[in-house]
C-alpha cells in the first residue's frame, strides 16, 4: 500500500491547506515580527535540553542546524561542538541570534540568511557531520528539502517535530477569531513514509512532554498572543483575554500556559 500513496505530494497539499499557509503565505515576515517575544519565550523552554540530550555530538563535530531561530539549539551547540552552521530565512531572529552568540563569546557560527530551498550543497553548503531541523519543517517539496539534508549530512540527521493535534490555544481561539477550523498542517507520519520512499530508513521515537510558557502578568499574554495570531482588532483581543483569563496558571508571581504535547524525533544515520 505505501507504494501505491504519493506521500510527499500528500504533504505538499496538507501544508497548502494548512491555516496558516492559507492566511499568511511566506511567514519569514512574520517572524521577523515575533523574533523578540519568540526569543525571550524559548528561554522558560526546557525543550532544547531535551533535543541535546538525544544528539550525538562531540567536540570535534560540525553541525547544520536549519530554521534556527534565535539560536534555541545553536547556542547551546556551539558552546560544546567545533563549529555550527545555521540556515536561517528571518532577519530578525537572525539579529537575536547574533546578540546571543555575542552575549556568551561564541564565534563559532556562521549564518546563512536563505530559505532552505535556496541553499545549494557546494555553494552555500559544505558537509556537515550533523544536520538538524527542530519544529522548522515548513518545505513545500519534503522530499527534495529531506534529500538535500542527506546529501550534506556525514553522520546523522536528526528532525525534531510533532505527534497528532498539537496546538491547543489555536485550535481554541482560531474558530473564534476567524470562524474556521484551525488546521495545523501535516505531522511526522509524512515525514517517516515520505523518507522510506525515498530510500531512507529512520528511526522513531515518540514521547509525551509539557510545553511551558511564562508570563510576566495577563496584559503580557494577551499582547503575545495578538502577535502570535497576527490580529489585533479590539474584538480580537476581548476574544483572547477571557481565553487566557480562564486558562492561565498563576504560579510564583507569573502566569503559566502549560500544555501535554507529543513530540517526535526522527533520526537516521549514513
């Protein structure tokens, strides 16, 4: 049966019809806007530790980390590999991630500002012992953007992503801002068919984790939240207050979102 499914086509129309991607199109302008409050919020994330602690790395290696952001893993990466590259297509969580790199006296980064598509092994891409993708996987043509991964990998490829439904407070508040239903998008089970049928055989691992995020006080959250949704009439943000409002943990003087997701890492190995 798997041979008869075209998977990466399948992936390309999901991510089409995906919210998103219907509303927004090309999102690099988009967190080009959220680059300072995405950048303060991955700070209260325990994730990275999590996604270091599966990696394979050493002090000799290089590493391809690719849709950085402001430097989530990067950071952290560079602090214990020999160099990290970082593909990256937002300006401004470029310039977050150079202030970081900065702030701890790393100089063992290079950053390209392109869109994975845009990259060329050879040109823009030497080969890497490590490549990386974390929650970046937004190509249209998967299968392409996953062959270009391997070709530049010398060990290992690792991608990190999610399980099933995912995105609680959109899945909540999109209906109500936008009067449709909030489609996230395809989730890892592409991903895995779309490798196999290219020849790459993966390995899975599943688990159940909590996704925190910190608020300084409502006000913060609501504003956050605007942002995150790209909206800000006054309508709008009554909508997301009395959603927060009934949400929101208080906990040691600040306001917690915490959530149960399913994470997914996929690795392989040349």
């Amino acid at each position: 049966m798997i041979h008869g499914i075209d998977w990466n086509r399948m992936w390309t129309e999901e991510m089409e019809k995906s919210s998103w991607k219907k509303r927004r199109g090309d999102m690099t302008e988009f967190w080009d806007k959220r680059a300072r409050r995405f950048n303060q919020s991955v700070k209260d994330d325990d994730r990275p530790a999590r996604i270091l602690s599966k990696l394979d790395v050493d002090p000799e290696c290089s590493v391809l980390d690719i849709g950085a952001g402001p430097g989530t893993l990067t950071i952290p990466l560079a602090k214990i590999v020999k160099h990290v590259t970082v593909v990256e297509p937002s300006s401004g969580m470029l310039a977050y991630l150079d202030k970081n790199a900065a702030n701890e006296g790393l100089k063992n980064i290079t950053c390209i500002n392109k869109e994975w598509e845009d990259v060329y092994p050879g040109e823009d891409l030497d080969e890497y012992d490590i490549v990386i993708a974390s929650y970046s996987l937004s190509m249209l043509d998967m299968a392409k953007a996953l062959s270009k991964m391997d070709t530049v990998a010398k060990r290992s490829v690792y991608l990190f992503t999610f399980a099933g439904d995912r995105m609680w407070d959109y899945t909540d508040l999109w209906p109500k801002l936008y009067g449709e239903e909030y489609r996230a998008g395809p989730d890892y089970i592409y991903l895995y068919n779309i490798l196999y049928q290219i020849g790459i055989l993966a390995d899975v691992e599943i688990s159940t984790t909590e996704h925190k995020q910190r608020f300084s006080n409502l006000e913060d959250a609501v504003e956050q939240w605007k942002e995150n949704l790209g909206i800000s009439t006054p309508e709008a943000e009554k909508v997301i207050q009395a959603h927060l409002t009934a949400k929101l943990i208080k906990e040691n003087g600040s306001l917690w979102s915490k959530n149960t997701m399913r994470s997914v890492s996929i690795c392989w190995r040349k």
